[in-house]
C-alpha cells in the first residue's frame, strides 16, 4: 500500500513537454530522483504530490490517484522545496498545527514524535524565523512525518544545506526508508548524494534517462572519460609527454591552451604534476572541461 | 464552526494576516475616515448633506471596498504568493474548509476595519443612532460579507490579486457604474448602498436597487464567488522548475 506507480505519464504546458512518457514503480525504501535543473524533477514530484494534473497517463500514490484528492495527505508526507513556512510559529507550534490539520487523536503527543525524529527537541519552543536553512529542512519533514505516512516526498531537501546538514538529513532518509517507508527525494547533486544506498531514476530533458541502482550508476560516472583544460608554459612539449601516459586517451592543441581527454580521473591528476616537473613544464591552469552537471548526465544518458 | 481544522486555519490566518505590514494599510484608511468627519464636525460645513457624502461616498465606496481588498486578497493571495499554502494543502483538510475559515476571517477584519469605523463616523457625523448612521452600518457589514467573497474568490485565479480587485473596484463600480445603469445590478457597492438606503431613507445615497434586489443579488454574487474560490483552490497547481 506504500507504492508509487506512474505509467505513461506526460506533462505539458502549452507546446513545452515538460515530462513526457515516464513509467515507473517506486516502493520501499530510499529513492532518489536526480537530474540537472530545468530537467523536469519538480514537476514530476508535483504530479506525483497532488499539486499537478497529469496532462497523459496514469498516476496513482498508495492505489489512488493524487490529483484532486486531498485523502492521499494522510498516506503521504510532503516537503515543499520552498523555505516559506509559517515563520512566526515555533517549530513545537508549526507542528502540532500540522497534526490538528490532520485531526489526530493527540497532536501534542505525534508532534513530540515527529520532532523526536529529526533531533529538533532542543530547538522546538523558538521561532522558525530563528531557524538556520538545515533546521528549517528538519522542521519541515517533522511537519511531514507528524501523521507518520508511509510514504514521504521531498522536494530537493538539500538544497542550501551545509556538508554537515546533508550528511544528517541523509542518515534521517535513511532511517525512515528502513522502517519500511517508501522515500522518494529530488536533487540536482549527483555527487553529494553520496550516502545514499538506494536506488535512483535519472531524468533528463522530461525522460527517464537512468534507473536502478545507486553505485552501480555512480560507478559508470567516476569512469566516464574526463576532459581538461591545461595551460603551461610549453602545451606542444607537455602534450607530446601526455599521449604517452596509459591515464591519458587524447590531446588536442587549441587556442585556449591544452585539452586533454582521460580515462582515469585519479591517475591523471596524479601524475600530471609529476610529469611538470620531470619536464621542467609550469602549470598555469588546470579546469576540468566538462563538469557540468548537465555533461555527466548526458553522458549517462548516452550509455 | 468548521470543527478543530476550520479553527487552527483561521487562528493561523488571522495571525498571519495582522502580522503582516500591510495591516498598517488596513488600520489606515478608517482612521482617515474618522478624523475627517471629526474635522468636518468641527468646522461646521455649510452644505447640510455632508454626512451622507462622507458616510456613503467614502465611507462605503472607497473605505469598505479599499479595506476588504487589502483585507480579502491577503487572507489567502499572502500564503499562495509565498508559497506557504503548500504545507497547509498537504493536509487532508477539505478545500471547502480552507476556503471558509480564510473568507470568515477576512468578514470578521474587515467589519472591525471597515464597519465600526463606519458606525463611529455615523454616529459624530449624525449626532447619536439615527437612521442614517444605522443604516450605512448595515450597508457596511452586507459589503464586508459581498466585496471578501470576491476578493478572496480573485486572490485564488490570479497572482495579480491587488490590480484585478483595484480594476473592480475603481473602473467597473466606480466609472461603468456611475455612467452604465446595466452595471450597478453587478455592483457590490450598489448592493451596499440599497441595503444601507432600506433603513436610512436617503435620497442623496443614490441607491440605484431595492433592498429585494440588493439581498437577492448580493446573496448570488458571494455564493458564486466563494464556489469558484473552492473549486480553483482545489486545483491549485505547483509551477514546475523553469525549462
């Protein structure tokens, strides 16, 4: 009774397909969805929280569908991206008003709970205005949680977030999704989401580009082909030593200095210093070419 | 009235509403009313029909309606502009619920805004409970129930809640309505203004309507507006990330 379904869904606004032909199953457990911005994840997690029609296909949440029907907000627990909450509120009072809305039985008792959850007891009888960005995050998913639902969405709960911050919403995900909860969260980082142990669905351009397991995907990223820009004060003599390093799969001449093509991210960086200096070459600039979000996800796009 | 959902939506709302610097917007304009006709008062105007002008033309044509858009758009228009109504409609609570407790709070402010500064002007400007002073009274908490159900009913089909009431209240009721006979029937201010008439029995008001015609047409307008505001906040939609 936990599962999400999409079969066939697509979004539209006007002539912009927004998500276009996406079926999936999401269960139990933590997943991620992930994709460059402007890629369509908001407005799937909107379908998929009631806050957007379907334009095609079919969407259900728990069996039901979750347009028009504010019954599904007692199996699911909604973490809007936007910071806005009732910041005159203390954090104790913002969530007991959430468990009233929900008319439970003894909304101080299931408020005492939610902010158990997310460790915001210290900090429950001040004003959310007073809260810093992580703990607004956490206050929020109390909110969300005050109902206990089995199943939560999160709408880019780490935007914003400090290393620290993420790393605790992450062990809090990951709690809750082993309580049998079915998780679904989005982001734009594919890299900081390194705890996760979950599976993913990448979206791409309103298309679901990738899914499946976490490492297994975060695996074909670290050993897709890495592109640099290099700048030295001799690019000819530098590039000559280059192509002949294993680490190293091409180099071009250009204008704006060397570009190099490599197939081992660690190897190279480690090595091109140490050949700088075997050869008496100064290093001016090292970018890497393609980190772009939107590169790695292409690239997982295309294999 | 709505059960413990209806009572936690409005305690939150009036809270928001009052705290929210445009507050001192809606505490202005009745303040303004009062001095005026405590200055007019004072000075002994010569024209014998000034507290019908300053009661029924800016009491209850640019007061009222001044106050409950302020009022009316904010209730609901604030949460949606900032995108805090999410976590009130992530709640199983009915939308019909939403709706009332926010319209009967924006009522509710805007008779303490609006109406009683009314009736205070009333009775300086008329000397004690006379029939004119009751009468816009009247006229002014029938208006707070009408003009709300609008502006509240706006605030949830468009972000631009203040222009579109504005647009309303200042061409449609104050230009079409003077110039256009066919306008005063969709009128609120009209509407207020025949129920104020039914007890005050003033010519210089101008009421265009019976009391029947003003009841029954209000009556319809609020209930209209307030089934459009549900069924709109029903499929309220969340803008995707840009593409």
């Amino acid at each position: 009774m936990s599962t999400i379904e999409l079969s066939h869904v697509s979004r539209w606004y006007g002539n912009v397909v927004a998500i276009n032909d996406v079926t999936m199953t999401i269960g139990p457990g933590v997943t991620g969805l992930l994709g460059p911005n402007g890629a369509g994840k908001s407005t799937l997690l909107h379908l998929i929280a009631g806050f957007l029609a379907p334009s095609r296909g079919e969407l259900t949440v728990a069996g039901t569908a979750s347009w028009h029907n504010p019954g599904i907000y007692r199996t699911v627990g909604l973490v809007p991206e936007r910071d806005s909450v009732y910041a005159f509120l203390t954090g104790e009072a913002f969530v007991r008003t959430t468990a009233q809305l929900h008319k439970l039985p003894d909304p101080e008792a299931a408020a005492q709970r939610a902010i158990g959850i997310v460790e915001m007891a210290d900090a429950q009888d001040r004003r959310i205005s007073t809260y810093s960005k992580g703990m607004r995050q956490r206050i929020k998913v109390a909110a969300a949680l005050v109902h206990d639902p089995p199943i939560l969405l999160l709408d880019e709960p780490f935007n914003g977030m400090d290393p620290r911050q993420r790393l605790h919403m992450m062990d809090l995900l990951h709690r809750l999704g082993e309580q049998g909860r079915t998780i679904l969260f989005s982001s734009h980082i594919l890299e900081e989401v390194e705890r996760l142990s979950g599976t993913i669905q990448v979206i791409v351009a309103g298309r679901l580009a990738a899914s499946g397991d976490f490492r297994a995907i975060r695996r074909l990223m670290t050993s897709r082909p890495h592109v640099f820009m290099v700048r030295t004060s001799d690019d000819r003599r530098l590039g000559a030593s280059l192509i002949g390093r294993p680490a190293v799969t091409g180099v071009e001449l250009t204008g704006r200095g060397l570009q190099v093509r490599a197939s081992d991210y660690g190897a190279f960086t480690r090595e091109l210093a140490v050949l700088a200096r075997d050869e008496e070459i100064r290093l001016r600039e090292l970018l890497p070419a393609d980190e772009s979000l939107e590169s790695v996800f292409t690239y997982l796009v295309e294999t | 009235m709505f059960g413990i959902q209806g009572r936690v939506v409005a305690a939150i709302t009036l809270r928001a509403t009052i705290g929210r610097k445009r507050a001192v917007l809606f505490a202005l304009a009745p303040l303004v009313l009062i001095l005026v006709t405590v200055a007019l008062k004072l000075s002994h105007p010569e024209r014998a029909s000034w507290p019908v002008d300053i009661l029924g033309l800016f009491g209850l044509t640019v007061v009222l309606p001044l106050t409950a858009l302020i009022i009316g758009t904010s209730v609901l228009g604030a949460e949606i502009d900032d995108g805090s109504i999410v976590h009130l409609l992530a709640t199983p609570v009915s939308r019909g619920v939403v709706i009332g407790a926010k319209y009967t709070v924006a009522c509710v402010l805007t008779m303490v805004f609006a109406a009683v500064p009314i009736l205070v002007a009333g009775l300086i400007a008329t000397g004690g409970a006379t029939k004119l002073a009751l009468g816009v009274f009247a006229g002014a908490l029938a208006g707070s129930v009408m003009y709300n159900a609008i502006f509240v009913m706006i605030s949830v089909l468009t972000t631009r809640a203040i222009a579109w009431g504005l647009l309303y209240a200042l061409i449609w009721e104050g230009v079409l309505g003077n110039l256009v006979a066919g306008a005063r029937l969709l009128s609120v201010g009209q509407y207020s203004l025949g129920i104020a008439n039914s007890i005050a029995h003033d010519p210089s008001l101008n009421a265009a309507l019976s009391l029947s015609t003003a009841v029954v047409a209000g009556l319809l307008v609020t209930a209209v507006a307030l089934v459009i505001a549900v069924r709109r906040l029903a499929s309220f939609s969340l803008k995707g990330e840009p593409a």
